[in-house]
C-alpha cells in the first residue's frame, strides 16, 4: 500500500515523468517490521524509495552501541552515497513498521538520463550534511532533556495527528532507539521524559507520546 510521501523527501522534488521513469527502473519490495534492510558495511549498491513506512538509519560505534542518525518516511530515498561512490553502506536501514519501497540498481545511469535530478540530488546530500551539523551543535548545546524534546517536536511536526488536548504522535521508536537518537543514555532519556511529563508538557504510553503542549515544548528545546 503506497502512502503519500512527506513533504520535502526527494520523490515530491520529482516530476511526474522524472518519478514515473525512476520507479521503472527498479522492481518492489516490502520488508517486515524489524527487518534489517541493509547493513554498516555491505557492498550492495541499490538504491531505495520508500512508498510506505518508516525505517530508522543508524550506526554503531566502535563499543558497540547504536547510534540513530535519521527516521525516514515515505517519499524518501535511501542508500544514494554507496550507489554513487560504490564504497560500502555507511548505515544500517531498518524497518519500523512494515515497510514498501522500489530498489533501483543502476541509479548512476538514471541520473545521466535525468540531469536536473542529478542536481537536486547534489542539494539534497547538502542538507543531509548540514542537518548533521545541526545535530552535533545541538549535542554540545543542549542537555538531554533538551534534545529528546527536539527529536519529539520533530516527530509532531512530521507525523502528529490532532487529537484531544493535543497532538498524537505514534512512535515507532523504543527508549533504546530514541536514545540513540539523541545521544544519551536511556536512563538519561528515561529521565528527560520523566521531567517532560512532570512540566505537564507531553503523556506517554507504549511507542506513542501526546504532547499537550507543543509550544513548550520548542521553548524547553531551545
């Protein structure tokens, strides 16, 4: 079942004939919720688009532990630097929830044909390098409570649904994982939430937050 893709991810950046010739040049595939789609290290060199689901890209440190580098919907492509510079994937892709996407092989050749694509691409990789700048500004910025109150205005922005005395945000993420992706602990996350809760800011439940006051929450991001 194919969603609409999020605002911004690189098929909406696409005309229709652009998008029509790029889901050609592939073949479906769909993954079960948890499954690794590629693994830190492998030589595979396709690229994917993603037409439903959510999958966390992440890595791992030389101790072992999990470091999440980006949540991604649908509309998104995923694994363009290892199908261009053919160096093994620099991050493991996995499911969220059941996922759909087309795995294109030959995405060089798509991008010769497509010029304007190749360039757009070029801009998108900008803002993947300078989101990372942002997230590393934030680590040195921010205290944890700080940064998982962040990921969480992220995450209503992308994927709330109104609801009543507030916004319903359903998260895919465990506490492991969304302390991966802030950079801490998870007790230390199991506390900021603990803090957000008390400040009457956000509810939680399993893999689900509502949060009752957005606002304050961006002011307690800050």
């Amino acid at each position: 079942m194919t969603s609409s893709p999020e605002p911004g991810e690189f098929i909406t950046l696409l005309t229709s004939d652009e998008a029509t010739a790029l889901y050609a040049a592939g073949r479906p595939r769909r993954w079960d919720r948890g499954a690794t789609m590629c693994t830190e290290g492998d030589a595979s060199d396709w690229v994917l688009i993603l037409t439903s689901g959510r999958v966390k890209v992440s890595s791992h440190t030389a101790s072992g532990s999990e470091v999440v580098l980006a949540i991604r919907g649908p509309g998104a492509l995923l694994g363009e630097f290892a199908a261009i510079d053919g160096l093994p994937r620099s991050a493991t892709i996995t499911a969220l929830e059941p996922v759909e996407g087309v795995t294109v092989r030959d995405f060089p050749a798509y991008l010769r044909d497509h010029g304007r694509v190749a360039v757009l691409l070029m801009r998108m990789v900008i803002g993947k390098m300078r989101d990372s700048d942002r997230k590393r500004i934030e680590y040195g910025a921010f205290d944890t409570t700080g940064r998982v109150a962040t990921r969480l205005v992220e995450l209503a922005e992308r994927y709330g649904e109104p609801t009543n005395g507030g916004v319903r945000v359903t998260l895919p993420l465990s506490q492991d994982e969304l302390a991966g992706w802030t950079g801490a602990s998870r007790e230390a996350v199991s506390k900021a939430l603990r803090s957000l809760r008390d400040r009457g800011l956000i509810e939680t439940g399993r893999r689900r937050v509502i949060i009752h006051d957005l606002e304050g929450l961006r002011r307690r991001a800050r």
